[in-house]
C-alpha cells in the first residue's frame, strides 16, 4: 500500500508499505478512504516532539472495515467508521468516566516511537485496535471528508470550548468575555463550538486570511499585532478576558492566554505543548485563576461535538473543501507548515 | 484602644491606637470580641508578602456592631456579626456570581500598604465598610470563637476541597483518590469539608502532631518524609491522585501537588504564593492536568460553608480552643511561626 513517512525534520515522503495485518482478536483493519493532516502532525515534521524515523504519519481519517477480529461484535466487515484518535478500552478509571484520552491501554495513531505507539492513517489501510469500544459507524449526515474532522479537531474544539463555557446561565452567555487565541483548524473548530455556548468569541490570530475565516463564522477578529490585550480589557469594563481557549499550543499563545485573563479568568488550553512555562505565583493567586490543559478525550464527547458539526457544517466547509491525493502529502505539509492552507483532507482511496 | 501592629520582620507589638471612625455611610464600626492569627498574617510577619510597617494585623473577627453610618439597613447597633476576611460590594460583575473575593471594590482586613488595605482586626475595634453587603450575623448555633473561623479559614477549606468535589457522583466519591497537601488550620478545614463529599482523603505534612490531629478528623495521614509519592501510587491503582487540595502556598507543597497528580489531575491551590512555578508544558499536557488558584469567596461560599462547621465544629475544636489575651500577641505569632501551636484565638474585649 502506499503511506506517508516521515524520514526526517521537514521531509515526508510516500513511499510503498505493507498492508496492516490483524494482530489481536479486536482488532480490525481499515481501508481508509478519507485523511487528513492535523496541526499536531507538525510537531514530529518540524521535529519540536521526538519520534523514531520512518513512521507513518496521521491520525485522523474514516474508512471500510475490510478485515475483523474474532472478537469484534458491535461492526461488520464493509461498515464505514470514524476512529477517534486515540484509542480506548471503554472499561477503565479513566474511560467509564468519558475521560478516554487517558485510557490506561490507550494508544494514538501515528505516534510510532512513543509508548502508545500505533502506525498512522495517511495510507491505504490502517489497523485499529479495541475496535469495538473505539470506533463510531460513520455519520451518515455528513460527507464523509467531513467526518474525518470527528476524529480529532472538531471533537477537540468542542472539549477547548465545553470545559468552561458548557451549561451557561443566561447571564454567563450574554456577559462573559470569551477569546480564542489562534484561528487554525482547531480555533475554527473551537469557535463554533463556544458560538453555541456563549453570544460573543473574539478570536485573535496574527494571519488575516484565517482571522477573515473565523470572523466568517461569527468570531470578533482581532491582529494579534494590535494589542489584544489592550482590546479586550476595553471590551470587558477593563476585567480583561473571563475565558481564554488557546489552541496553539506554545509558550507565547499560553503568555498571552494568562495575559490576556482577568480575574476568575480560565485557561483552556488543549495544544501538546513543548516548552516550559514560567509561571507568577502571586499572578495566580491575585488572579484567582484557574487552567486546564490535555488531549481531547474524543470518545467521550463525541456526540454533543457531533451534534454541533452536523448543524454547523456547512459554515466550516473551507476545513474539509482542500481535497488532494495521499500521493501529494509532501507539497501539502510544506504548504500547511508555511500556513498557506487551513485543513487538507487526503483522498486515499 | 488596644492593637496588634507589625513593626517589621518577625516583629509585632501591641499598642495603643485611636479607635477608628466612620468614613462612609455604608461603614460600621465593630466592638471586637474574638479575633484570630491565621496563616496568611505570616506573611507579612515573614517580611514575604511587602507590605508597609507600623499596621494593625488580622482578618478574622467576630464582634459588636457600636455605631453605623446612615445608609446600613440590614443590621443594628448591638448585633453580633462576623465579617469575611475580604469585603465585597454586592453587586459588582464578581459580586453577582458569588465570585466575592474579587469584588471590584474589595479590600482585605489587615493588608495596609497594599491598593485594597484596610486597617485588621487583631484590636479592640474595627471599621468594616460595605457592612450590609459584607457582614453575616453570628450564627447562634456555634460558640463565639468557632465563628472566628467563619471570617476565612472555615470557608476557604471549603472552597479548597468543593472546586473539584462538590456534586461527585457515587462511584467517584468512592473511588478518587484525593489528598490533602498540608494538615494546618486551613487543611484541616479542608479535610472536614472534603470528608462531605468523598470517602477518603489522605493528608501529608511534616509535622507529626498536625498529621495525628488530622487523622483524628478521619482523614489518613502521610508523612511528608516517607515517600507520598510512591504511597499514593500504590493507593491508586498507579495512577496517581485525582484531586489534590494544596492549602500552603509554597513552591515545594505546589510541586509536591504536581507531581503527586496522576492524568487528568485536578490541583485545588488556595495558599498566597510568593515564588515563580516552573512547569513542563508537556507534563502539564500529558497529565490532561487542571489547576485552581486563588483567594477564597468566603461571602459566595458562606452558608455551604457554614453547614459543614455546624455539623462538625466539635471535632475540630482544638482550632479555636486555644484562647488568649491580645496583649499575648508577640508570643502567639512566635509560637505559631515555630510551629508550635495550631490557631490561635485573641480574646480582644
């Protein structure tokens, strides 16, 4: 089959792999028809996350079911699915409490080199694991490209927004200051998501194209060169923000996400970060503060995600519209690097 | 009149003052009865919090109301009330969301040289502003002394153990593993009120007979030198604790929280931190961890709070047993500095 390698820092190539084989009893095998290339693939491409060398790269795609376990019973061979990007055995601590991220058996797609190591889904097939407590029948009222954003950043944005922002009052919805620091994939995803929960997102990015996208879908733009700061203490009677989602994950988004906080202020911050952070005791104490960080346990929230996509998809189209061959992976994560691309979905079979 | 005033480092007299007077229409002026040294004056007795010399130290008082301004409606000369440790309005963005620790208007009692200061109330009198906003009546149920630790110490237990324990489900007030990082008079608080809402909660400390008094409460205690990292492991299945309450406010009890947590831990950090945190962006990411800072509500909070000490106040009377007159002032702060006394309770009238 063919697959996305990553050989070294900055350079992918596609090159002819071995069909996945079964290795356990719940486990199936994927034909994929439908990846994509996430911001998170960047971090092994760009070298800023270590890896082994010669994995493949992805983990975010839909698929046929072509071979099963024995002990596969919810799916049947030809069911179109959707796989969560981090697998999971549903009977855990963490996983009979929605946190799956965590599943003490848990395993990500292409993070070949890590524990939890899995081969990833920008190729022609790919095996999943625990697959009946991992995977989702495909839903059938959104393309299927679409789809492919339920496995990883549409579920993510959901979780940046929901953490703090879920079950509002009335007064919460109409007064809080809510502010998305970065407007890639995940901050698009992230802000239709929050737009369901609170009236008002402002959205701060220092790319115009992807603060045009977002304010598109409803999001306040603002140039992450005009003082964001300044702005949204003006737009909050000087409190400065009440909710930050940050969705970059590096140091500077996480500075300016503590900066931009008021009192009470929450962090939700959901990118796998690399730095060290340096933190003012007494800020965050004075600031009563409160972060969170993690990966999205993605079958844990995946229905209420699932519900917004399938209302709000058609306004996020630009995220899944970028359709190329698997076989030009390596102009496209030049491209997505450079950030001249929002989202590329890969058309693998 | 008689008051307790800080000279500079690890100095405190007590000495004459003027009484105070009314400023504003809304001020009482209250007859003090009972006040209490917390651990929090212990930093500006330290010289750790910058505060300027020559002011009346203390935030937890109950007492007499002798004279009120024109616009106090709700209460009258003679009533016996106690007043959170920071004032607050009532009606300001915070105010309305029970988040009254950051009142817009807010002052803390006995921070003098600080924006907020407002003279303490380890003296004869005290000026208390906002009263109708500010002032609860002391409640009839618990002895005078037992009030005291309604000003702040009761209910920021409270607000330390109810951020990620209050409304847990059956399974998980059964099975999180919860810690209590810290068995002084604010942990043991804590412990209390934690013991509401999950079975079990362990408790670390250096101190040998804050550990035993702790355990007495129904906590399990740990010594600090004897590996509570490894303990709670084995107590957890390995994972590490699900939600830790850490009430000292230092580096090292902070780290201790951190590195205590398992995924997704939850830090609930109430102490008035004075260092820098160094944190591993990804350790911060891997443990999927949340952390809450900051200063009590103690209005916001008021009657859960109250409940709980009403219930429970006979357990935890060594807190507000060990009663002695103002003038023992200097000797109080020595002895609580060194350890040697839990809370100590000034008879001021």
């Amino acid at each position: 089959m063919r697959a996305v390698v990553l050989k070294g820092n900055f350079e992918v190539v596609v090159e002819d792999r071995p069909i996945p084989v079964l290795r356990n009893s719940q486990d199936v095998i994927i034909r994929t028809t439908r990846s994509a290339l996430c911001g998170s693939d960047l971090h092994p491409y760009r070298g800023t996350e270590e890896c082994a060398p010669n994995f493949i790269l992805g983990h975010e795609f839909v698929g046929e079911i072509v071979e099963k376990g024995a002990d596969v019973k919810t799916f049947k061979i030809g069911d179109k699915v959707v796989a969560p990007f981090c697998t999971c055995c549903g009977t855990c601590f963490y996983c009979v409490r929605g946190k799956t991220s965590r599943c003490l058996q848990g395993q990500v797609f292409g993070t070949a080199g890590f524990p939890g190591a899995l081969d990833g889904a920008q190729a022609e097939y790919v095996r999943c694991p625990l697959a009946d407590s991992n995977l989702f029948i495909c839903p059938p009222t959104i393309p299927e490209e679409c789809a492919v954003l339920m496995a990883d950043i549409f579920p993510t944005g959901y979780f940046a927004a929901s953490r703090f922002l879920e079950n509002l009052d009335e007064l919460d919805r109409r007064e809080l200051t809510v502010v998305c620091v970065g407007a890639g994939p995940v901050g698009i995803c992230a802000i239709a998501c929050a737009l369901t929960m609170v009236d008002r997102v402002y959205v701060i990015d220092p790319v115009p194209s992807r603060l045009e996208q977002a304010a598109k879908i409803g999001a306040i733009p603002i140039a992450a060169g005009d003082d964001p700061i300044a702005q949204i203490a003006e737009v909050s009677n000087g409190r400065g923000a009440d909710v930050v989602i940050e969705v970059v994950g590096n140091l500077q988004a996480f500075q300016l996400a503590f900066d931009l906080s008021g009192p009470w202020g929450k962090i939700s911050s959901i990118g796998a970060h690399s730095s060290q952070f340096q933190l003012s005791g007494p800020a965050c104490y004075g600031k009563n503060i409160t972060f969170a960080f993690g990966r999205c346990p993605v079958r844990g929230v995946f229905e209420k995600a699932l519900d917004i996509l399938v209302q709000k998809h058609e306004s996020i189209s630009f995220l899944y519209s970028q359709i190329v061959p698997l076989e030009d992976a390596a102009a496209a994560y030049a491209a997505f690097e450079a950030r001249k691309t929002h989202k590329t979905i890969f058309a693998c079979n």
